[in-house]
C-alpha cells in the first residue's frame, strides 16, 4: 500500500505550509489566530471542527503558556488528532464464514457513490490489496448504467489476477449482476466479492430503490458485510451532501475518500466522519494499482502538517 506521508506531502501540502507559517512566528497575534482558523477552514476541516480546534489550542497556549514554535506545532497536531478520532475502529469486514448451512459464504463488500469519484478504480486497488493478502476475489460489475464501466472493471481484474462477472447488456439489472457475482463467489470459495455500482443520483427514492434491491438479493446469499461510501476529497462541501444522501439510503459502513493526492484539503476527513458518523477507512492517493492505503489517523496528521 501506498505510504501515507510522502505522498501527502508531494501533493504541496500547502495547509502544513501556511500552518507552519503562521505557527513559527514567535508571538501569536489575533491576526495570527485568525490566519490560522482561515487555513484550517480552506482545508475543509469545516467550521465546527476547526472552531473548537482554535479555542483548545488557545486555552493551552494561555493555561500552559506555551510559547515555542514547536511546541506550539506539537499540540496542533495532537488536536488534529482528537479531531480525527484514532479511536475509531477502521477494520474492514473482510473475512468469509459458514451459512446457517454450514456452507462458505464469502465477506461482501459493496462499493456506493457517486459518478466519477473513483469507485471502479478503488474496487481494482482493493481487489490488490486483498490478493496480495493471500485471499481469493471475484468482482462485480452492477455498475450497468456507465456503458465503459463493466468494460473498466474487468481491465483492474485482469490486471489484478481475478474474474469479474459482468452482463454484456448496458442497463441490465444491477441486483441481478451483483447476485450473480455472489453467487459464483460463494461456489468457487472466494473468500471476498467486491461489488462496484453505478452513481446515479437521480433523487433519493430512486437511489433507495436501486441499492436498495441490490442489498437485499445479495442478502439472499451471502450476508453484506462492509457498504463502502467512495467520496472525492476535491469536491468539498458538494461532496458532502451527496455522500449524506447515500450514507441515509445505503447504511454505509466506512468512506473510502480518494483523490487525496490532488488535493490540500485533506480537512474533509474531520467533516466527513462527523456529518456521517462513520469512519474514513481508506484513502486514495493516486490512479494505479498501489494508491490505496488503509487511513491511519496520526500518519494522516503528519502528512497534513507536512
Ligand atoms: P467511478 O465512476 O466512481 O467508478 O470512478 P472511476 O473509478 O472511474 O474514477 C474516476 C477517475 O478518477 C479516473 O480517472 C480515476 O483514475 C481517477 N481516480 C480514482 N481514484 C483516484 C485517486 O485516488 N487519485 C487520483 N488522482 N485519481 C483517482
């Protein structure tokens, strides 16, 4: 998997940059304060989050009287940290077990969100990820909407080394593929089914339905065990409010946020997992194979701070 730090840090990291800026200077003035808050809120910590970031950072610089630029660092950092809660259990679901038969069922993870944020391609890099951990995949293409992703999915699976069960028809049904694709895990053993699908937001009750049926034909055989939200770092607050509308319909289990890399605003992870009360379990950092990396919250830190 990717390593976290350089990565962050290639994209420019500009929020550790004007973070530093700020924070060297030896006496922080309320214009300082200010510069500060602004970083923190162009970088999407968002308004709650950073609010009570700045009024526990000057508590302890006052109470503490902390002075030094690099003390001062340190206990942005730690905050950060809190904020990003490395409490949360980020563990993905991903271990097959024995129906109520006493037969295999493989762990199913079904991948949601919207058009373009970069699930087809995170499918491909998990798929990598759990090979490389010794463990068997099928794929699912129910993104059957998008003419090219079938055709995209099975190109990560033959890269990958794994069979990607697909209808050659554009706008089959979604829930029969993602059955299908259970279905042929559960009778080859494969210990893992990915199920990539299609990001229509057309309105909530449509949405519902569609996952909604695709949910409950998996269910039939083999339980879900990870809904995986794929949310774009670079969208920001539009992102935002769409991922609410999938975290309502889909019972989103963890957000996978990509396009990390691109991107200084890596803030968004604070936001996020506080609008939707899930946690972000792994990130994006890139297009290929190897730009996927579980999130660790004080890894994620430093890489912000640069
Ligand atoms: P989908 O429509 O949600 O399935 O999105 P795709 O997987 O097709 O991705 C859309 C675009 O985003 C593609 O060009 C991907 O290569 C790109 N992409 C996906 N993840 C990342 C990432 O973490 N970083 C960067 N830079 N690009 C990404």
């Amino acid at each position: 998997m990717a390593r976290l730090r350089g990565r962050l840090a290639r994209s420019g990291s500009p929020l550790g940059a004007r973070l530093l800026a700020v924070l060297s200077r030896d006496h922080l003035s309320e214009d300082d304060w200010d510069e500060l808050e602004e970083t923190l809120l162009l970088a999407d910590v968002g308004a709650g989050p950073t609010g009570e970031l700045i009024d526990a950072l000057r508590r302890q610089v006052r109470v503490d009287g902390v002075r030094e630029p690099a003390a001062v660092r340190a206990l942005l950092r730690e905050q950060l940290i809190t904020l990003v809660d490395p409490a949360l259990d980020r563990t993905l679901a991903t271990a097959p077990g024995l129906g109520e038969d006493g037969l295999h069922r493989p762990a199913v993870v079904l991948v949601v969100g919207v058009n373009g944020t970069g699930k087809t391609t995170t499918v491909g890099k998990l798929a990598r990820v759990l090979v490389a951990d010794g463990r068997t995949v099928v794929l699912g293409a129910a993104d059957t909407f998008r003419a090219a992703a079938a055709d995209q999915l099975e190109t990560w699976g033959a890269r990958v080394g794994v069979p990607t069960v697909r209808s050659d028809r554009d706008g089959a049904d979604p829930a029969a593929v993602a059955f299908d694709a259970v279905r042929s895990g559960r009778e080859t053993g494969a210990d893992v089914v990915l199920v990539d699908t299609a990001g229509r937001l057309q309105n909530k009750a449509g949405l519902m339905d569609e996952l909604g049926k695709i949910t409950r034909v998996i269910t039939r055989e083999a339980p879900l065990t990870e809904v995986l939200l794929v949310l774009d770092a670079t969208t920001g607050q539009n992102g935002l409010n769409q991922a609410r509308v999938f975290a309502e319909v889909a019972g989103v289990t963890g957000i996978v946020l990509t396009k990390l890399d691109g991107t200084a605003k890596g803030g968004i992870v604070i936001a996020v997992q506080r609008e939707l009360g899930v946690p972000v379990k792994l990130i994006g950092l890139g297009e290929g194979p190897d730009d996927l990396a579980p999130f660790d919250a004080a890894d994620f830190v430093d890489g912000l701070l640069g």
